[in-house]
C-alpha cells in the first residue's frame, strides 16, 4: 500500500510540476544514478572479458564458436528489434499518437533495459566473489524480457499518461519483474521460456491495474484521438509482422543449447501459423458483412506466440502447438469482441491496445499449457538425460519428477497473477493534464 | 482438366456464398485439417529432440553448436522476413489496397507453410521406419521456399480474387510445387540452391496462368483502385528493401554448410549490386525526362538475386554474378517498359505486379546459366571432394560428370515451366464479385 | 587541388548534359568497368572456394562451423539493413523528397560497395602470389562500412544534388576511404573496429566540405521542400530505430573472434540506451513548452553509437560506455539547437541532415575515448594474451605498449580528420539546376 500511495504522489506531482523541469530532470538524474550503480556492480562475465583465451584453454573448450555470444547473439538481435520496432510500431494505430507511440516506447525501453541489467543481476548473476554483476549476451536477453513485461502494460495506459508517469511505471515494473522472476524461476522452480507467464501474464495485469487506477470516464471526449487512419494501421502492420516473425527468436533465446532451441523456434513458427487462420475466421464471422477487422489482424495473430512461451522447450508435440495457436486465435479475437467492451463499462477498465485478449488470456493459458506439458512428460519421450536438461532436475531440485514439475509451474502461474495484481487499490487520478501534456510533446 | 475444372468450380462457388461463411468456414475446417494430419504425420527430427544427447554421444558430435539450427536458423530468420515484410510490403504500392496486400500475404502464408511441411514432408523427409515426417529447421526453410512461389503468384492477381480464392490458389500451388520440387531435385538431379527454377520459374508462370484465366476485360472502370499514392509506394520500398538486403540469405539457406553458404552469399550480393545500376540506367533512359520509374526501382533491382538463384553455390565468380545482375537489370525493366502493355493488350494478361520481369524471365535464365555454369565445372577449379560435395555426386549419380549435369540442369527448367504452365485452359470467369468483396474486406 | 578541379568540372559538366544521357551513361559505363576489374582481379577467398574441404583438412580445422562464414554472416547482415533500411529512412523526413532519399541511397550504395572491394582489396587482402584479391564475409562488411562513410556525407547534401553527382562523390569518397582506411589500421596501427575515425569522422567531414563548396545562398525560397510532415517523420523512424537496434553489430562486426565480438556488443548496447535518455532531457529543456523535437529523437539517440566506436572493443567497463552515451547525447543534441543554425548562417555550411551533430563531434569524441582507453590498457586487465589479442602487438608491433598504441590512435583521428577535409577549397557551383532535376527525378 505505501509503494501505490508514494506511486499515486509521484503521478500527481507530476503533473501539478511543469513538465520542462521535471522530464529533463527525471532523465538526467536517473541515468546518472545508473552511471554509478553499474560503476559499482557491473563488469563483463568470463565470455566478454579478454582473460576468455586462458578461460578457453583451462576449460578445454576448443574454439572461439563456443562462446555463447555465437549460440544467443542472433536471437538477441531478433529479439531487440521485437522490443523497438515490433512493440513501438505496434501502437502507431492511433492517428494523433503514431510518433508518440514510438518515441515513448523507445525511452522507457532503454531506461528499463539499464535497471532491468541491475536488479536482475542482483538476484541471477551476482558473483559472491567479488560481488559484482557479470554480465554477458544472455543477460542482454533477459534485459529486454524484462523490457517488454513494461511495454506490454503500456499498452494498456497509451496516451493516457506522461512521459515523466511512464519512467516511473517502468522503475516499478522492472523491479517487481525481477522479484516474481526470481521467485517463479528460482523459488518455485518453474520453468519459463519464452515468458507466458513471467513477462506476459504479469506484464498485462500490471498495465490493467494502473489502466484502473487511472479511469477517466470523460475519455469519450477524446475520441477524436483515438481513431486510426489508414497510413497509421499500415504502420501498426510493420509493428506485428516483426512481432510475428521474430517470436520463435524470444521463445528460444534463452533456452537449452542444441535441441531446446531447435525445438522451441518449431513450436513456436507452428502455433503462429495457426493462430492467423482462426483469428482471420472469427474477424469475418463476428463483423458485419464478413469484413476483417484491422484491429484484429494487428493483435490477435500474434496469441499464439504468447501461448506457447512456456511450453515452446517442451515436447508439445508440432501438432500441440498448432491447437495451442488454433484456441488462443479464437478466445483472443472473441476478446477484442466482447471483453474489452464489457470491461470498460462495468469494471472500468479502458485497455486501449487490448493486452488482455492479447497477452492476458494467452498468457495465462500459456502457464496452463506448461504445467500440463511438463506434468505428462516421460523419459521415453525425453530421454533421461533429456528429461534432466529440459526440466533442470539439478542440485536442489535433482529428486524432481515430471509430475511435480507440474504443480510447480501451475504456482508459478499464479505467483505471475498475484504480482501483475498487487498494485489494484483503486487510485482515481484525474490524468487529463497529463493526457494532454503528453500527446503535445509531439506536436 | 478435371483439377482445372473442379477448381472454376470452386471458385464459382465462393463467389455465389457469403462471404462472411465461406472465408471463416474454409480457416477453421482447413486449420482442423492441418492438426490431425500434424498429429498423425509429423514429429521433431534429431536435432530438435531431447534424445539430441544421447546422439550427439553416439555419432560423436564434439558440440551443441553443431546442431544444424545454428547453421540455418539466421538465414532462416532473413527469408522469414523476406516472406512476410519484404512480399507482404512490396505489394502494398496500390493506394487503396495497401492494407489487403500485407494482410491476404500474411493469410495464405500462414495458410501454406503448414501445407508445406507436409507435402514436402511426404517427399523429402518421410521417415520409412515409422512412417513420420521429422522437421527441422531446414524444413521451416523449405516451408517458407514453398510459400514464396505461392506468393509471386499472387503479385499476378493483386486485388483481383478473394481471400477464399487465394487460399485455394495455395492449396493447390503447394502442391504442385512439392510435386515438381520433387522431380526437379530428385528425380531429374538439378541442383537449384536459390529457387530459380523451383520457385521463380515455377511461380511466375503459375500465377500468370491463373491471371489468364480470371481476365477480365473492364478492368479498366476501376483504374482508380490501381493508382499509387506517394506514401503507398515509399511503404512498397521497404518490401523491395528487405527482399534485396535478405536475398544473400535466401539463396545461401539450404546450400551446404561451409563454403556453399559462404559462396552463395557472395555471388547474391554482387549480382543484386549490379541490377541496381543497370535498373536506374535503363529506367531513366526510357521514361521522359530521364525521371526514374518507381515500378522498376521497386521491382527490377531485386531481377538479379532471381536469376543467380540456381548457380549461387557453384564457381559462378564475382564477375559472373555482376553479369548476370548486369543483364537482369536491363531485361526485367525493358519488360515493364514494354512486355507487360503488350501481354495485357494482345495475350489478355494482366500482370498487375509484372511478376514476369520480375520472376518468370529472370527465374528463366538463372536456369539457363545453372546449367552453363554446371556444365563448365571441371576438378582443378572444384577440386576432387568440391566437385562431389557441390553437384552431390553421391549414390546413385557417384557416375555423373559435370557435362550431363549441364543437361539435367536444363532438364529441370523445362520440368518447373510445364508444371507453371500445366493450368492453362481459359475460364473466363467473371471475378466482379469477388473483386468488390476482396477490396471491401478491409474497409 | 588537381582533383577538386576535376571534380567541379564534373558537376558542371553533368548539370549541362541532359540528365536523360548522363545518368544511363555513368551507370552502364562504371558497371561494365566494374566487371572487368572483377574480372582482372577479385576472387573467392580459401574459406568460400570449393577446396575449403582440402583447406580444412590441411589446416586441422574440426568441423564446418569454423568458417568465418558463421562468425560474422548473421553482423554483415545487420550491417546491411542498417545501410540500406537505416540510412535510407533516417533521410526520409523530408515531405517531398522522401522516395528519393531512399532511392538515391539506394543507388550510391549498390556502386560503392562493389568500388569498395576493389579499393580495399588492393590494400588489405591482395594475394601476392596470384595478385588477385581475395574476398569473403569480412570483405563484404568491409565494403558496406566503406559504404557507410559515403552515405553520412551523402547526409550533409540531401536534396541538392543530381543522381550523377552523387555518383561522382561516392567513387572519389570510397577512393579516399581506402587510403585513409590503408593509413590509419595499417601505417598508423591505429584499432577502430565500429570505425568512430575512419568511417564517422572521415564521412561527415568530407559531407561537409563538399556542402561548403556546394553552398547556395537562396536555399530559402526552396524552404517549402525541406519541411517534414507526420507520416514522413514517421518512415524517418524506422530508419532511427534500424540503426540503434543492430549499432551493436555493427561495432562488433569486425573485431576478434570470441570476447572481442561478445565485449563489443555489450558496450554498444549500453552507451545507446544511455544517449536516448541525455537526448530527451536536453530536447526537452531546450525546446519551448517542454516539447520534444523530432529532429532530436531521430539523430542524437544514434550518437552514443558513434562514440563508442573505436573503443568498444577495448576494455571500457560498462559504465565507461555509459559515461560516453551520456556526454554524446547531450553535446549532439545541442549541437542541433545552437551549432547548426551557427554553421549555417556564419560558416556557410548548410548541413542538411546535420551529420556534424551525429557523426562528426561524436566521432572525434570516439577517437579520444579510444586513445585513453588504449593508452590506460594494463596487463592485470587485458591478461597478457588478452593485450596482445585486442591491440594487436604483433609481427611490426610486437613490441608496442599501451601507452604508445594511445598515442597512434590519436595519430590516427588526425589523419581521418585531414582526408575527410582535404576537398575544402570553395567552388560555389550553381546547383540550382542539379537540384530541381534531381526532385523531379521521382515525381
């Protein structure tokens, strides 16, 4: 409560302060703070640092094309442009907010990927040694995962709130992503690959709560803003393609070397497939005159890459991920039908990209997908040694068997829900100065 | 004739029902389709199963990075992105039909990578112990080659048939391309890398059968559907873009590992370097003015990495791929500066994307050079083990020498011209309907 | 002088020749040279030609992974969409000149990067055994870099100049590159890997002087062209975000095998998120109301990238690439507030793009950091293999230090700073002619 309460301090007196002192302020100060943190914290794991030659001969491993920048870096690249150009490009659809959209986008990602690099290395990667933070093309990765959570939530607020107000979102959000990361990953010891339930299930819910906070019911009055034109969807079009393309990259970056990356990118490219097929069916059939709708097109496509995330490294089988992808199409789009309408004039929720028929409901379903997945595998499908791999049955957890693992994902499912809705008591900040101060910051 | 006709049928019938039932009717019985026959056909291959292990230890596999994901999946993330931005966007010139061109890619794409996977499941990777189909990442690959033949067929009927049709158009495209996919590689033993003859030849020709078929002589009322806009075709300009900066990649994808890659990402460079200057040479040379044409800088820049296709991996040479771009770039825009007013006025042709400069001619003589490159091959340039390894002298052809290659080279042209050409009969089917409904999909 | 002499008769020459003539006439004429220099002297290297099998073997290389092919191929990509996507957009803000930044840059490009490898070639990779050069992937980023330098002064001209011209200036560009590229690596023995001296500083000071010479004084009345509109600020976006995305590769691209490329990577991932928060913070404090500038978004977040550049792969400690992020963000952004309209008005500079604010100080900046860098190196940092790897002490140098190797790349930034400001002298050309056709080029 003290965390929402200072949070709810923090919006207002923004607002109530010229935003020509207190964006240029908030920018400079906190990225000095992150000069000196990561001057303290952050050096460069034994992969990036030049001592790699003698690391490579007293490991014994033979060859440059070991380092695992060579396994990750392409999917990191993959994933970056998903983060900048796939999430920015994503909400240009609006035809007064395209530039904002974008530019909003690209500041709170590279703020949050600096603070993303802090708390996630402090809880996975701090090196008790000498405690420092070694960082590597893996924790790169995992920085834009964390990213994304953030981006998702905006999603849910876009153009509704200021530059100043989305720094802080992200400062809050980085930091309870790496805590219930940490407790899903490491505590409950789930396993969470492309992120169903770290990034997008707690990205979503953590965006509706402040979308809550922040009702305004005179919102119809803007409406002029909130249309989109043609050039502006086409745009919003780029933003899902590489969403669209580049998802078997986010589901596979950080798994298991060799087949686990294999396995999860197939997964992945399948149950997308799928999911355009059923979304494109219940556009037609639910609008009028079997026209298509954009909005759909845009967003729905794109559920059966969140829906897989947990299960992508698991044997799901080519034809489990396109019923995943073949469902999440269908219960996505039906959300954009009726849900989304239904939760702004009964729970006053205004979710303006529509996160929970695209990250929410997928999400969730995702976690489910995986506690079932992983509840029915067997060594003869996985091998024992493959069952060890995949499942990490290792030091604490070597006793683990399939169906526990089960249960474990299942809590960590709901660890990810309890965290996106922790921040619900309702706030009620009236957000018109800042809603109009934000959408002159581009004029 | 039967298929022929059945498929007049078809469309007939499509045009006659709603399209609100139709169009979702079709995604989800077909989508049904693909999970039972996923189910009951295909599974992971070696490298993607938990199992990879244990056969790395058997086959004494010294690392995971030689799992083949890590050779192919960059370059399959590039023809990724060629598929779905760089076609999707290069259609999207027409003013009022930027939208339906990325969307109606991006449906049987979607549609066609999932047939695909099966027909050339069923061709090239069935599994005779078990009767499955094992994928990897070079069937994704593979899948999105298949794909991109469909897709050059569309360019041909561009606003002119409906989303059903166009998914019919790749059910049956799939599959005479895996059927002549099949010949062409395994039955005639061409070599064809980059798809020259597979997918260009094959699609062009395809897709201009299909357009003879639908003509439709008052084209003309609707003029103004076909203008471009200015924006519309600097959005076209980022699918010529991605084609021309990931072709490399295209034709490097399924070459083999070492210096095939390396060789063919070298030879595709050069040649589209070359096409660029003799494209602007031959565009300012014949329109008024010496203005530039934005159709041919669209189209006619990316003729050269179409024709080196097939002869990419083999001793081509940097001057010889700078020949050939240098004469692909000439040929494919005095195509559009002449060819295609002359097909739609004498032949009743229309070709609304000119896919037969673009693809059909250029795909035609990088087979013609395929086989004048294969049949000049001799051991002092390729070296002993070069030779076998490039034209896979191996098995039953471990007798073949590089002149016959030459001729089964040439053989295989005229297999993907006759399967291209094979639908030809006229329908003369009146597409009015389906036409008004395809633009009015997306509103 | 003798030169520049030939250089302004050109440009003359070319604006009384009906561009209908010159233009086809340059590029058919280059391109076929082109293929006879090819054809006298470039060829594949060991690890593209057929006979890497027997190389292998020779060499005791263990598997196919080992080509340099799979090092590098998926960063050469990159590269190549950040010259052709990236700088291509980045110049399309403006509102009647966006095709043809795009299509110019298109055009000068396909040209230099084939005089590249030429030029290169015959410094850096000619076999003297055969004289023949031999190319492969690093040749091919190589030339795209060399490229690079070409398209940044391109920046400083945008608009006011023909095709021809441009032509003209990127033959004497690439020419000028190679040697000074020759000086500085391999006289000097100067390290740039993401090249901040001899790409950056080189490029917008040869950008520059030729803006000087071309300087037009009514440049005014024409203000109606230089204006930007929504949707043309928007593509300029996408240029903006392609370049920050994939600067990490880029800086990474080139340099040693292992940590070299992994270090690099990280260190320019840092310093760009830093630059985009200082940017935002000074656009914001210096524009009225608090209001962000476009302008400011779509350059100065790049700058980070620029200044990292020589030292990326040096050890610079994360919060050393922050520090640089941080300075360069805010001196380019005022660079665009106060410097410009300064250089404009008092200097006769008009800088188009204002490479000055994103090239030019950043890239002088670079230099310096990287001479510190290199001059603070010691051997409990680096490890002694570590040093001898990243400086190079090798062969010639095996007996250099770091504090020398500091003073040899500042050796170096003079050199890049002298070539790129030999073309100073004034020619006061009368371009008016060469910019109207070259607007009307694309109606």
């Amino acid at each position: 409560m003290g965390c929402v309460q200072s949070f709810r301090e923090l919006c207002d007196r923004q607002k109530n302060t010229n935003v020509r002192k207190s964006l240029p302020a908030v920018c400079i100060v906190w990225q000095t703070a992150m000069i000196i943190l990561f001057g303290v914290f952050i050096r460069y794991n034994e992969e990036a640092d030049p001592h790699w030659v003698e690391h490579r001969h007293t490991n014994n491993i033979s060859s440059d094309i070991e380092n695992d920048f060579y396994y990750r870096y392409p999917s990191f690249q993959d994933v970056h442009v998903m983060i900048f150009v796939g999430f920015g490009f994503l909400m240009t659809f609006l035809k007064r907010y395209s530039f904002g959209a974008v530019g909003f986008n690209f500041l709170i990602a590279a703020f949050g990927l600096q603070w993303a690099l802090l708390m996630q290395g402090w809880f996975h990667s701090l090196d008790y040694t000498d405690g420092k933070i070694k960082i590597g093309v893996e924790s790169m990765i995992n920085a834009d995962f964390c990213v994304a959570g953030c981006l998702i939530a905006y999603g849910a607020v876009l153009g509704k709130v200021s530059a100043v107000q989305l720094l802080v979102m992200t400062l809050f959000g980085v930091t309870l992503f790496a805590v219930e990361e940490y407790i899903i990953l490491n505590v409950v010891h789930a396993r969470d690959a492309g992120g169903s339930m770290v990034i997008h299930t707690f990205g979503a819910y953590y965006g509706l709560s402040i979308s809550w906070m922040l009702y305004r019911p005179n919102l119809d009055q803007s409406d002029r803003l909130h249309g989109s034109v043609y050039h502006s969807d086409v745009f919003a079009m780029i933003g899902t393609l590489f969403l669209w393309m580049f998802w078997p990259s986010l589901n596979s970056a950080i798994t298991d070397h060799g087949d686990g990356q294999h396995r999860a990118a197939i997964n992945t490219y399948l149950a997308l497939a799928a999911t355009v097929l059923t979304t494109v069916a219940i556009s037609s059939l639910f609008q009028k005159h079997g026209k298509l709708d954009m909005v759909h097109i845009q967003n729905s496509t794109l559920a059966g890459g969140v829906a897989v995330g947990t299960a992508a490294e698991f044997m799901l089988m080519p034809y489990g991920a396109l019923i995943v992808g073949f469902c999440c199409g269908i219960i996505s789009t039906l959300g954009y039908v009726y849900l989304t309408p239904f939760m702004e004039k009964y729970l006053k929720i205004q979710d303006m990209c529509g996160i929970h028929n695209l990250h929410a409901m997928p999400g969730v379903i995702g976690g489910i997908v995986g506690a079932i997945t992983a509840a029915s595998a067997t060594e003869s499908v996985y091998g024992v040694e493959g069952l060890i791999n995949t499942f990490d049955f290792e030091k604490d957890f070597k006793d683990m068997v399939p169906s526990r693992q089960g249960g474990h994902q299942a809590a960590g499912l709901c660890v990810a829900l309890c965290f996106g809705l922790s921040l619900q008591p309702p706030l009620n900040v009236t957000t018109e100065k800042a809603h109009e101060s934000c959408f002159n910051v581009y004029s």
